[in-house]
C-alpha cells in the first residue's frame, strides 16, 4: 500500500536515534486485557519492571508502557513474561534507568478505552466504503467517492477519512467527553471532509438524549465538499434522526457574514485535521471563523462555550502558528490528558521541537513496528512508513494525534 508522505515529518527533530527494542516479538498474540509481568535484567538480578496496558487503540495492535528498571544500563536484555508468553526487550542507547518505553505489542487486543474499529472495503470502481463500529454499539458507514483532486475542483482533503477525524470520533464516543456535550445544544464542526467526527456525536447523542432534548449539529465545509457529506449523513441517519436535527452548509473560513441555519447559539465548535498544508492566512480566518461564531454567538447565552481540536503534526514548527494565533485572539488551547490519544503529555509548544528534551526523549523512547521489526520514532524515514503494513501504519499516525480544547 503506498503511504501519501507529502508534507510528512522525517521525524528526526533532534532525537538520537535508538537501536531496535523487542528482539522476540513476532510470534506474539494474545487477547488478554490484564497483565501480570515478571521481569529478569540481562544481568540475571530480579526487578519489578510497571507494565501497563495503554489506552485508545485503534486498531488491532496492543500498546505497553514498560519502565527501564533501576539496574538495567543500555544494552541490557531484559526478559519478561505476560500470559505465558516469553518476550525479551533489548534496553536502547541513550536509555536510562526510570525512563518509559512505549511499545506496540501483537494483534487482535482491544482495551476498555477503545472505542472504534475501522474496516475498509473497496468496489470494482475503487470507491472505499468505511466502516467504523463506535463504543455505543453503532456502526458509521463511511462513503470515500472514488475521485481525484482535479475531478473535485479542490485540494481533495475532504475525500477521505483522515486519522485525527476517527480519533476525534472515539473521543466523542468515550466518557472523558461525556460532560462536555451533555449540555450542548448547538455543535458546528468546520472542515467537516465526510462528517466522521460530527456523525460520531450524533450517534453517542442520540443514545442520551429524549425526543425532546434535540441537538442541532452543523456539518461544514467548501461547497465542492457538500455533497459527500450528504450522501453519508443519509446513509447513517437513522442512527439519531429522532434526537438530533443535522444540517449541511457551505462555509470559506474567514468570510465575514456566517448564517448558521440554526436559531440558538453556538455551543461547541468541532475540527480535525484543519492544519495540514494550510498557509499563515488560512489560519488566520479559520481562527476568525471559531472565534466569530463562539464570541459572537455566544453572547446570547450564559452556557460554557468549547473549541475541540484534534491534531495530526506534520509539520510542527509551521503549525504552531495556528495555536498562536487563536492565543492572541485570547483563545487558549489546552491538551486534553482524560483520553488516551497518541501523545497526551506533550503541549502544542513541545510537540515535534527540536529545543524540546520532552519532546526529543518521546521520539527517542516511542517505538513503532516497521515489517515486524521495531524502530524508535526518532528513526522512523518516509521509506520506512512505504514498508508499514496497514496496522503498522496506523499506529504510526496515531502517535502524532493529540486533542487540544479551549473553554470560553
């Protein structure tokens, strides 16, 4: 399958590369959501190593966060167990002892935390339907056109299901953002692409809400991109058509007059994946549009009014600019930590900096699988992402999704 890299980082922001981690791995499945680990340092001295099943994955591979033991030196094997199953760790260069190794491990496991599994299936004129099973118990059927960017009159992002939109998607659909919607009466997502993010809501909302407490969800995007989103919202309606009230708008960030179809104010306003190949003005009016639709808006009612992004770095440094800009609009985003998603330490200004030693240590001690064997981020090239299969390359993006909010 070939990896779109465009745009992508080499992730090397300063990390020093580390050597392969799991030397025993390949063989490894197991469905086992508890573990209880054993571990033995390569120097045969009995330690106790935190072994903790990681929240929030997407799809079949299992993630741990494994604790470099108080006597283990780079270099040293370390051999431990879980549900029977030997495994062996080699600790990496430039590894030291406390520090928190994140691993990806096996196939087939599913944590309490998970929240949607994607299946994707192609017809013979190679248009992509999605499948995306939500922890309510629906299933989101998600129509990808088989269409290029010059066949749209776009830039073609709107024409596919982008990973920070299924994360955003889980998000909605886990407790951590229980609160945060129960009290919403009107949600606008911007940049909509296929209404994955959005339609996700309506389903966890429908499941809450009595007849009548209806939600009204606003769906935008260019106009080239309304289409799409019809043909799916009519696909998945039935899922909340007797709760929430769904409308579909066109909308060019920055214009100065946005008519939202809905007479109440604005409560949350929703991205995902708005960041990628924009330029500095394009940030600009994205940040008006938030900002016109939640002061403005807003100042009709005493509610809580939230701004919910979800993030895919790609290229950090330019990117940071969209969070200053919405900073000096007086819009201070903050990391969501409640959820399992990706990286959920790191703040907007660390993420991907090469000044950053929090940042350089999570690219250094972050591991992928690449054909099977493993690779520290930090080490991770753009032929390495060509290799990955499916689930391979799906773990690797998540580790670049982080979900930021704003109360106003």
């Amino acid at each position: 399958m070939s990896r779109c890299t465009t745009g992508e980082c080499k992730c090397r922001w300063g990390a020093e590369a580390a050597e392969d981690v799991l030397a025993v791995q390949k063989n490894y499945k197991s469905s086992i959501l508890n573990f209880n680990a054993c571990v033995a340092s390569g120097r045969k001295e009995t330690t106790n190593m935190a072994l903790s099943q990681s929240l929030g994955t997407i799809s079949t591979s299992r993630i741990i966060r494994i604790q470099v033991p108080d006597n283990a030196e780079p270099g040293d094997s370390l051999n431990f167990q879980i549900d029977g199953s030997d495994l062996e760790l080699i600790v990496p260069i430039n590894s030291k002892a406390g520090d928190i190794l994140e691993l990806e491990i096996g196939a087939g496991s599913h944590s309490d935390n998970a929240t949607s599994t994607v299946i994707e299936e192609s017809d013979s004129k190679g248009a992509i339907l999605t499948r995306i099973s939500l922890e309510s118990g629906d299933i989101l059927e998600i129509f990808n056109p088989n269409e290029t960017a010059d066949e749209c009159e776009s830039d073609g992002t709107y024409l596919m299901s982008w990973p920070a939109g299924v994360h955003l998607a889980k998000f909605f659909c886990s407790p951590a953002a229980y609160d945060w919607l129960k009290e919403c009466h009107t949600i606008v997502e911007l940049g909509s692409g296929l209404g994955v993010a959005g339609m996700a809501i309506c389903s966890c909302l429908a499941r809450r809400k009595s007849k009548s407490q209806k939600t009204q969800i606003v769906f935008t995007d260019l106009p080239s991109a309304l289409p799409f989103i019809n043909c799916n919202i009519l696909a998945n309606n039935k899922l909340w058509i007797e709760h929430i009230e769904t409308y579909v708008q066109p909308l060019v960030w920055g214009q100065s007059d946005i008519n939202l179809p809905c007479d109440s104010p604005v409560d949350l306003v929703i991205a995902s994946d708005v960041l990628y190949n924009c330029s500095e003005s394009i940030y600009i009016n994205l940040a008006q549009s938030i900002c016109s639709m939640l002061i403005e808006t807003g100042k009709r009612t005493k509610r809580n009014k939230r701004f919910i992004l979800s993030v895919r770095w790609r290229k950090p440094d330019h990117e940071r600019i969209f969070f200053e800009v919405m900073e000096k609009r007086g819009i201070l985003l903050e990391l969501v930590t409640s959820f399992r998603c990706g990286c959920n330490h790191l703040s907007w200004r660390d993420f991907g900096n090469p000044n950053s030693d929090q940042s350089n240590k999570y690219f250094r001690d972050t591991h992928v699988n690449v054909n099977g064997s493993s690779l520290s981020l930090a080490d991770v090239t753009e032929d390495h992402m060509q290799e990955m299969s499916d689930d391979e390359y799906d773990f690797f993006e998540s580790r670049f999704i982080q979900i930021y909010h704003s109360t106003l």
